[in-house]
C-alpha cells in the first residue's frame, strides 16, 4: 500500500489548501533531482510528494481520497457500483472496518458487466493535472525548460490490458488494464510567463477511460521575487545610484539591465525620485513575438560619505554664491 498522502507531505488531514501548497514546496526543494543528482532515495521522495501533492492540491481528488484512501481513482467505478447494486451489497462488503473488502465489491461489479472490467466506464476524457513551478525573473524572461514527473499509464504487463486473467479479476491492475510507470519529460516555459501562468502540455493528463483522449497537464507557474527588479505586468521598475554631481551638473549613468547594461543620460538638476523610461527594456510580452515592455527607472541621488577640505570650500562658497544671489534677488 503507497504511504499516507498527508503523512508523506507532514501535514494534518484537516490542514488547509495554503498549508498543503507550503509543505509541497519545501519538500520538492529539498529533495528535487537536481539538488540531490544520483540520489536514487531523494528521486523516490520526491516522486511521493509530486503524487501526493497532485492530488490534496485538487478539492475533487482530496475529496475521493480521504473518503476511499488509496483507491481513490476508482472512486467513480465504486459508486457506480453502489448505485447499480442498490447500495445494499456495497454497504454490506463495507463491514465494520469500514471500507476494507474492496476486492467482493469490484468482483460483483464487473462480473455483471458484460463488456468486461472496463465497460462500464464508458468513454470519458482523462483528467487535466496541475503541477505548480518556480521560475526565476530571468528564466521568464528568457524562457526555460522544466522537467516533471508522471506517472504514464501502460497496459497491465499480467493481463495483457484486458483487466481479468481466465475469468477473475487482474489483482495487478484491479481490472483496470492499465498500470503506471514513472516517467519524466521536458517542458518548455515560453518567455513572458507571470505568476499565475498555466502551460499547457497536451495529452500528458490522466488516462481517459474506455476510448476517451487523455488529458492535459499544466504548470502552473510562480515567478520568484527579484532582488533589483519589480515587474508590473509587462513593465520592469528599478532604481539607479546617481552621484551628486552627475545630478547637478548632468552626466551618464550605467543602468543594468535583464540583457546587460545600458547607458543613461541623466540631465543637469536632476531630482531625487525623478523617472526615467526605458522602451522596449522590459518584458517579453507573452505569446506575442518581439513585443516587450519597459524599464523604469528612478534616480536615487547620492551624496557623498566625505568630503576633502577642497571640496568642502567648493561647497562654501557655492552656498554663499546662493545666498548672495538670493538677497540681491529679493532686494531688487
């Protein structure tokens, strides 16, 4: 039997959405392959936390599995069952150790079936996964790739996919035909992804029942703080030292950049706070080709830390020029 999904995320079976999503969090950190390369224990940790994740993150799923454990992906075959039989027969196979005998309930149910063990599905299009991503300012900038975890379904290697083995139920797939295997593919992450940005990896959800297509899996993406940037939708915002001087008398500053740096003019009396656009340096506008934001970026004057006695008397007498400048202007 697979662990305990909340036991392998180290939360409490009543513990909300937020905490279930921080958990992941640090255990995918702690134990992701590239943190722990040829680390075969840390590879098995974090595929547990990957499948328990996967499934308390979605209402639908934690719902299935606090009320049927393990079994939970049959949750839907099980009531279909209980519904077919009156609940009599499921209530009854239930018993006082609550839901244990799973094995009487599936072989009364399929064995009605004429079709075999996966008829009675119908042909229903596969669940949509969500995994959620970190990805730093620079990775959405310039695009990235992930690799993730599945678990693929492939037929059942006892039964041959057919779910039952002369006559009885296949105990390897419980009927189902299909088995999963651990699996890892690439995805790409486009330029310009924000938080909340979901890629969508077609036909790499859950197996569909019957005939039905598979369905699709989505990162959900989180794109990390930046120690210089802020991003506000497309546009960057940041801030650039200035010396004292430059601001006074004009110069040029070097701005840096997500692509490098950049050269900025800063005109004479320049204020503290004063902000300057930079086009096209900001953003890649998601999905659309060549289109970015822009740069802003604010002066922050400088002042010195010291001052030598020849600068000091630079400063006197500028300051006695103003105040003279200042009595011959009123006094006129």
């Amino acid at each position: 039997m697979a662990r305990d999904f909340y036991e392998a995320l180290g939360v409490a079976r009543d513990a909300s959405e937020k905490d279930i999503r921080t958990a992941y969090r640090k255990l995918a950190r702690k134990h992701h392959p590239d943190v722990n390369p040829n680390d075969k224990s840390a590879e098995a940790r974090f595929k547990e936390v990957n499948a328990a994740f996967e499934v308390l993150s979605d209402a639908d799923k934690r719902k299935k599995y606090d009320k049927y454990g393990d079994r939970w992906e049959m949750a839907d075959q099980i009531e279909d069952a209980q519904r077919r039989g009156g609940g009599g027969g499921f209530r009854a196979a239930q018993g006082a150790e609550g839901f244990g005998d799973f094995g009487s309930i599936f072989d009364n149910f399929f064995r009605r079936e004429r079709g075999g063990p996966r008829a009675a599905s119908g042909n229903r299009r596969g669940q949509d996964i969500e995994t959620p991503i970190e990805v730093t300012l620079e990775e959405a900038y310039h695009g990235t790739s992930r690799q993730v975890n599945l678990q693929s379904p492939e037929a059942c290697p006892t039964c041959g996919g057919s779910g039952d083995v002369a006559g009885a139920i296949c105990h390897t797939c419980e009927g189902m035909g299909t088995v999963t295997r651990p699996r890892r593919i690439e995805v790409r992450i486009p330029a310009g992804v924000k938080t909340g940005s979901r890629v969508r990896v077609a036909g790499e959800g859950r197996p569909g029942a019957g005939k039905g297509s598979p369905g699709d899996l989505y990162l959900v993406v989180t794109v990390l703080p930046h120690h210089r940037f802020e991003r506000k939708g497309d546009d960057l915002h940041a801030e650039v030292d200035v010396p004292l001087l430059d601001a006074v008398l004009g110069g040029e500053v070097t701005v840096p950049t997500i692509d490098g740096r950049v050269a900025l003019r800063i005109p004479e009396l320049t204020q503290n706070g004063r902000q300057f656009r930079l086009s096209g340096k900001g953003m890649p506008a998601l999905g659309s080709s060549g289109q970015r934001g822009d740069l802003y970026v604010k002066a922050r004057i400088q002042l010195p830390d010291t001052l030598t006695p020849e600068e000091k008397a630079h400063f006197e007498a500028m300051r006695a020029a103003r105040a003279a400048a200042t009595a011959h202007h009123e006094g006129r």
